[in-house]
C-alpha cells in the first residue's frame, strides 16, 4: 500500500470508531475497488467515483489549468465527486469536514464550505517543495513546468491553509517547512505524525524466508514514483560496487508494486527487482539491512517505520530519517554518501551494530504508535 493511503487510512479508521463518517474519495488504481464493501461497513456512507488512467487525468489537468493555479488541482478533480459535496453541504448533513491533501482541499473550500463550524485540513507533506527540488535538476521544458507546479502549488497551499479551521503535516519539521515559506499561517498548522501498525508489522509472527543464500539489502515501495525510483537507481550505482569485496556477496532487492522502466533496467545477477508482491512483510522480517536512500524525501517514511517494527537493522539517509524519533547509531543508521554507506553494511554483515533490530523496534514503539499519534484528531474536528 502506497504511503499515503496507509497514513489516510489510519486516519479514517481512528475517526470512524468515534464517530458517523461519510467517505469521499477518489479511486486511482481499479484494483482498490474490491476495498469498497469492507469501507461501506465503516462509513456511513461511501462516495468513490473512479478517477481514470494518467492519460485521462493529464488531459483533465490541461482542460482545466488557468493561470495562477497548480497543475495537480485539476488532475485530481471529478465533477462527481464535487457534485456530491456541493450536495452535502447544500442539505448541511456534516457538521464537520476533514480533507486528506493539498488536492481534496479545493472541494471543501468556497462560501457553503465555509458555514461548517469546523474543517481540517492534512497537506501531509509539503508538496510543493517536492516539486522544487524536481526542478533543480530538471531539464527544459520540465524545469519550467516543476518551478511552475512549486510555485502556483505553494500559493495554494496557503490560501488552503487559511481557508481551513485547522491544517496538519506529517512531522514538525515539515510544519516548520511551511511556516518558514508562510509565516503568516504559523498558528494554524500543527503536527500530526505517522505511526506503524506494530501488530501487523511484528517479527514474532513469523514469515517465511523469500531470498536464498545471499544476504539481502531491502528497499521498499512504490516504485514508478520518482524518489524511490532516484533512490534505487544510486544506490545500485554507488553502493552496491562498493561492497563487492563481501563473502558472501550481498544482494540488492527492489521491493514494490509498479516497477518503472528505469528500475525495471536495473535487475541483474545482485539486483533483483520483485514487482508487486502479496506481502511486503517477508521480504522486511528477512532483510539483512533495510535501506532507504531517497534523496528527495518529504515527511516521515513508511518504509523506515515498518522495518524497524520488524526489528531489522535500517540505514538511511538524512532525508528518509526526518520525522522519525529514534536515535542515530542505538536504533538506526544515518549517512548520507555513498562510502560511509556501504562501510556501515559492510559492518552489519560483518556481525557488528548488535541489537540495533531491536533497539529499532522499541523506539517505534515509544514514538510512532497509532493510537497515541492520531489522539489530536478528535479535538480538532470537536473541541470539548
């Protein structure tokens, strides 16, 4: 499951066991169709309109693009969807609002929206910072399309941010991020950090082993997003050369559904490339090192939360480790460059950082539990 979805989710979950919910949601990937009867026995109601392939929604984003606005805001547009808020609103069925991301923001803002005692918003990440960094190594015309998005996106996040009664980011330094970029909505963002589900993450389960004899290193996640594919694609070029004096020598798997091009170009003798699979939890409960190198990095990541649930030894670098309340060198691993990385995997393998599974474990216990993270939400929607 995509990093977002889990976080949304978990969100959902939390405030559909306190109160009558009503869903609205885009579906973007068919298979999440079959998910529908079991959300229709939490929410009250489910309104999901099915959003169409990538050629569609860029068509829909280029039929709607107007000067000022972000690119994304029409991607993610339905008129179904906005029909059914409008109507929603129109016979005042919510009494509160709740909006997961910079791109459901637009159907909850407007005069109607507005009469409702309380909406949320969640940005999650600072997106257009995101499209930022894709700028500045871009080339032309997509240097001048990802500036624009960063821009036109930024913009709006802040018009979004002062609509809503309350607006939330996955980790402090994010909501730290945005108010820098926008100081005047300081007092109206907070924090609201992301968890692990440790009872399904849980080495004590027991999985069965899905590599063979070579030590694994483990990356996890969607793999046509940019990011992840950027981050597999380096570390496979910069670190894996770097270890080939190991015995045995250790195996690079790509774990994770869509498996771009660029990374399906990378599959070789000691990288292996497994596309979807039916349970990420093996190839995590099994790794010799779980790695996540990403370079461009926006909150806190899944990915290193779930294989420390698993207890494994995780080195990361300093953008995949934002957010994350551990400590470097007892529970994980922190470098940024290439060398230092592969000395630190050579040093696990070679039996040293003893107990830093486990360590890893205890402190996403301590510091990134559901329950205790998403205790904020509640009172934000209904103030005692």
């Amino acid at each position: 499951m995509k990093g977002e979805k889990i976080r949304a989710w978990h969100m959902l979950d939390h405030l559909a066991r306190r109160f009558e919910v009503d869903l609205g949601c885009l579906v973007d990937d068919p298979a999440d169709l079959a998910h529908l009867p079991f959300l229709r026995t939490r929410c009250a109601h489910v309104e999901a309109p099915v959003l169409g392939g990538r050629r569609q929604a860029a068509m829909r984003a280029l039929l709607r693009v107007r000067p000022g606005l972000p690119l994304s805001l029409g991607w993610f547009h339905h008129a179904g969807l906005a029909r059914w808020v409008r109507e929603g609103l129109a016979t005042r069925r919510w009494d509160a609002a709740f909006a997961y991301s910079s791109a459901m923001a637009p159907y909850l803002m407007g005069p109607k929206a507005a009469s409702l005692p309380k909406r949320v918003l969640d940005l999650v990440d600072v997106d257009s910072a995101k499209w930022s960094a894709y700028a500045q190594d871009a080339h032309f015309p997509m240097r001048q399309v990802w500036r624009r998005e960063a821009r036109t996106l930024l913009e709006f996040e802040r018009r979004a941010v002062m609509a809503f009664n309350a607006s939330l980011f996955v980790s402090a330094e994010e909501a730290a991020h945005f108010t820098a970029l926008a100081p005047e909505c300081g007092g109206r963002v907070s924090a609201v950090e992301n968890g692990v589900d440790l009872a399904r993450f849980d080495p004590a389960l027991g999985f069965s082993n899905p590599f063979g004899a070579a030590p694994a290193l483990v990356f996890t996640g969607t793999m046509d997003y940019r990011p992840n594919v950027e981050a597999v694609a380096w570390f496979a070029a910069e670190v894996m050369p770097r270890l080939v004096h190991l015995t045995p020598l250790p195996e690079f798997w790509i774990v994770g559904a869509s498996p771009s091009p660029a990374v399906r170009a990378l599959a070789s003798e000691r990288v292996r490339v497994t596309g979807p699979v039916l349970d990420i939890r093996p190839f995590l409960a099994h790794a010799a090192v779980a790695v996540a190198p990403l370079m461009i990095a926006r909150g806190i990541q899944n990915k290193v939360l779930e294989a420390m649930a698993m207890a494994r030894p995780v080195l990361a670098t300093p953008q995949a480790f934002e957010g994350v309340h551990a400590t470097p060198g007892r529970d994980l691993l922190v470098e940024g460059e290439a060398p230092a990385m592969a000395a630190r995997i050579a040093e696990i393998l070679g039996g040293g950082h003893a107990g830093l599974g486990e360590a890893a474990r205890v402190a996403v216990r301590a510091g990134h539990d559901w329950d205790a993270t998403l205790t904020k939400l509640a009172p934000l929607l209904y103030p005692a």
